[in-house]
C-alpha cells in the first residue's frame, strides 16, 4: 500500500495532468467541425500513391525548370 505522502505525489501529478488535458480540450475538433471536411468517400477519387508514382517528381521538375522557358521568357527574347 502507498505511504501518505506517496498517495499525495500521485493525486497531484494526476491533478496536473488532468489539468494539461482540460487546457487543451477547448481547442480540439468537434463532430460537427469535422463534418465539413473531406469523407472516406470523397478521398477515393483522388489519386492514389501508386498512381502518384508514374507523376514527375519534385527533384525530377527541378532538374528540368532551368531548361523550360515561359512564354513571357520567349516574349523577352523576341524584343531583344
């Protein structure tokens, strides 16, 4: 069995933990906040991992940005 004093250190270290989470509660979602976001269902028809793979990839368009031109480059060029 615990001592006093030992029973007393956990009520208070339960006190601040239960305080920590009462801090936190009023700022977590509700139900209802999260009924205006996206659904199971409307995420399958997003594209999936797989699908994503056979896509260019960052580094991939990074590689080839220096050698595309925008149409305003080309406008630039045509008046020099």
């Amino acid at each position: 069995m615990l001592s006093s004093a030992d029973m007393e250190r956990v009520l208070e270290n339960l006190d601040r933990r239960l305080s920590r989470v009462e801090h936190i509660l009023p700022s977590l979602a509700t139900k209802e906040d999260l009924r205006s976001l996206a659904t199971k269902e409307d995420l399958q028809s997003l594209a999936t991992k797989e699908e994503l793979r056979s896509l260019a990839t960052k580094e991939e368009l990074q590689a080839l940005a220096p050698r595309v031109m925008t149409t305003g480059d080309r406008q630039i060029q045509r008046s020099n």
